[in-house]
C-alpha cells in the first residue's frame, strides 16, 4: 500500500480531530458538574437521574403549597390569638362593671371601652392574608365574611367552605377555616320563660344554677315537639280528708300595686304543696310549698309568695345561636341604660359571658387545628427536604463528576493532543527530496 501524504494528512487531521472531541467533552462535563452531560454518555443512569430530578421538580412545587398554607396558617393563628384576647378583656370589664361602687358614668365609659375592643374584634374576624383574600369567609374569599347590617347587628355573609393545599400526592390540608362556626354560630345563654296563670301570688323566676339547667335542656328539650318542652307548676292548700279544693276557682289576681304585694308577702298561712307536671300529666316533682321558699327544678329556681292555690306555666326557650358580638353589644345596651335594673344588668352580664365563654372555646378548638396543621406542614417540610437531599445524593452516585480525576484526564488529553499536533508538523514535512 502507498502511503501518500494525502492519506497522512487525512489520518492526522482525523486524530486531533478526535482528541479535540474528547477534550470538549470533558470540559463540558467540568462545566456541567456531571458526568452524564448526554443520555449516550451513560443510558442506564441518565434514566435513573432523569427519574431523580422529575421527583425533586414535584418536591419543589409541594413545598411551594405548603410555603402557601403556612402562610395563611399562620395569619389565621395570629387574628384567634388577637380574638381570644380581646375576649378575655371583654370579661373583665363586665366583671368590673358588675361592682355595686360603679356610678353611671363608670358603666358609661366601661361601656365605651368595650365598644372599642368589639369593633377591633370586627376587624380582627375580617381578617386577610398577604394576597388580600378574607381568610374567614370560607371559599368566597373576595369579599367580607361579617357586615354590620343597619339594624346594628353583626351578619354573616360568607360561607362555610374550606380552601385546601395539595402537600403531597396524597394529602391535601384545609388552609382556612369558616368564621360562621368560629363566631357566628356561638350558643347563646339557655332560657326559660315562666307565667302566672292562676292564683292570687307574685312568682319571680331565674336560672339558679347554669350548669345544672344546661344539662336539664340537654337531655329534656325536644326541638320537634314543642308541647314537650313545656312544664306545669302547681301549689294547692292542704286539704283535710273529704275536701275539695278546684283550682280553677282561683284566678289571678293582676293588681302590682303596692298593697297587692306587701299582702302577697305578709302570707305566713297554712303551707300547702307543690308539684311539677310534664305536658304528658306525670309529675316529675313535688313536695311542700311555703311562701317565698325556694322551689328548684333542674337548675331553675321559682319563689312564689301568697296563699297556695296557684299555677304557673314553664316553657324551656329554643336554644339560639348569635355572634358574640351582638350578645356582648346587646349587653352594652342593658349597661349605658341608666333605668336598668340591678336585676336586668345581672342576666345581662350572665348572658354576655356566657358567650364570650362559649367562643372562646370554639376559637380553641379553632386554635388547635390550626396547630395541628401546622405542624403537619411542619413534618412535610422536614420529609421533603430530606427526600430532595436524598434525590441529589442519589443523582451525585449515578452521575456525578469526579472533579479531580476529571482535571487529571483534561490535562493528558490537552498533553496528548499537543503531542499529536508536534508528531503532524514533523510528518507533514516528510519528502523524499529531504534524504538527497
């Protein structure tokens, strides 16, 4: 075979071509930090990494929705801590308003101070997050959830949907929370309401003991039968063997007057007896009546003073539900009317923190969930970025780039290259003139 200079030329091109190649190959690498720069460099591992980057990529836009939910979270967690607060100080001035010492322009600036906190307490329950979204109107976000409508009570206009974030394939967490069930839908003091229907008596009536009364309503009141939740208190002379006594033969005699009632008082006759019927006729208490002696009856307490021979009907109110703000500024009315009695200012008290106590607890409760998300975006967090670092170690094993040994094997390619082009240099002056 001839040798031509052609064919050295060609070869020797051809061999710095290639060494130039693999230069820009390793350099490429160098500048990449991998050593997959292209799937033909390693097909196995380059499907691997490209499984490891697709996993860290969702990772990452997890961790977006949960930078998302924690910020609502917590703008959430900050207005109930405010609102818990702010209900505490309500309590405590209602309970400085209820000393005897207080003058009208005490309870008038008591009052006002009140006021004051329960329009911040407003605020605080149109609360937004950072984008300007109303954190509880529930999913109708754009708009406030509470209004003061003209008749000057707090209305509820959102609704009671929740806005989740999808933190995982398989997780989503709720990021806000209805201010229907946190303030609206708040239990309103339980009641009863009691009249006089026969008998020549005055008859005052009051919950004795709340609790006590609460538990009677919870397992006594019938929201679908009415007539079920009415009572009949009745007191009757005590009559000798043979006797006769129709109680409808007394009627009631409405005169208030001053005579009516130091007459009522004065009573000290024979005592007679008492019982309680339900509406079925069954008597579920009695016992023996003395005027102006205390007659309870789950947790309700009845003093009627006058002659026995009388009846009372007792009807258990329906459980109602309010924003607290309209039973607290319902009790500011009582408190800035000077002609309020001591009585009325006492049920007025009672009823506002009765309330303030019932929605503290559902701003616990709501406190707690908010918790308790929070540290579930917590734990998330914590596991995606250790699957991230995970996925990055794993890519590193499969693909990573010894940066000194990559150095090393640039250097004698660049060495080998030079060589290469020294050895062309010297062949392509080769002739045969050059041995004459």
């Amino acid at each position: 075979m001839r040798v031509t200079n052609n064919l050295i030329f060609s070869q020797s091109s051809r061999a710095i071509g290639q060494a130039n190649e693999k230069i820009l190959n390793i350099q490429e690498k160098i500048g990449a930090q991998t050593d997959i720069v292209k799937p033909s460099d390693n097909p196995v591992g380059a499907s691997q990494v490209l499984m490891y980057q697709a996993d860290s990529h969702k990772l990452k836009l997890f961790d977006d929705a949960m930078k998302m939910a924690t910020s609502n979270l917590e703008y959430q967690e900050v207005a109930l801590d405010s609102l818990n607060d702010s209900l505490d100080e309500v309590r405590t001035l209602f309970i400085q308003a209820q000393n005897d010492i207080n003058t009208q322009e005490d309870l008038e600036a008591i009052a006002q101070e009140i006021s004051m906190i329960t329009e911040t307490m407003a605020e605080l329950m149109n609360a937004r997050s950072a984008d300007g979204t109303y954190i509880f109107a529930g999913t109708d976000s754009l708009g406030p959830p509470f209004v003061l409508s003209s008749n000057g009570r707090y209305e509820w206009t959102g609704n009671e949907g929740q806005k989740f974030a999808q933190i995982s394939e398989g997780m989503r967490i709720p990021v806000t929370d209805s201010g229907k069930k946190l303030f609206q839908d708040i239990w309103t003091n339980r009641s009863f309401t009691s009249d006089l229907i026969l008998g020549d008596v005055s008859l005052s009536a009051k919950v004795q003991n709340q609790g006590d009364f609460d538990q009677f309503m919870e397992d006594h009141y019938d929201p679908e039968n009415p007539d079920a939740n009415r009572y009949f208190l009745t007191t009757l002379p005590v009559l000798e063997e043979g006797e006769d006594f129709d109680l409808n033969d007394y009627l009631y005699v409405g005169s208030d007057e001053r005579e009516d009632q130091q007459r009522r008082r004065a009573f000290d006759g024979t005592p007679g007896t008492y019982s309680i019927v339900n509406n079925d006729g069954e008597t579920v208490l009695s016992g023996s009546y003395t005027a102006g002696k205390p007659i309870t009856f789950g947790g309700m307490l009845f003093i009627l003073r006058g002659e026995p021979g009388s009846a009372v009907d007792i009807s258990l109110d329906q459980p109602r539900r309010d924003n607290v703000l309209n039973e607290i500024n319902d009790t500011l009315d009582v408190l800035k009317n000077k002609f309020s009695t001591s009585e009325e200012r006492e049920q007025a008290f009672f009823d506002a923190t009765t309330s303030i106590n019932n929605a503290q607890q559902m701003v616990g409760e709501g406190r707690s969930n908010v918790g308790a998300r929070l540290n579930v975006l917590q734990d998330r967090e914590e596991f995606s970025s250790a699957n991230q670092l995970s996925n990055a170690t794993a890519q590193d094993r499969i693909g990573g780039l010894d940066i000194s040994e990559a150095a090393t094997e640039l250097s004698m390619k660049e060495s080998a290259l030079t060589a290469s082009q020294k050895v062309f240099s010297r062949i392509s002056n080769l002739s045969l003139f050059n041995q004459m």
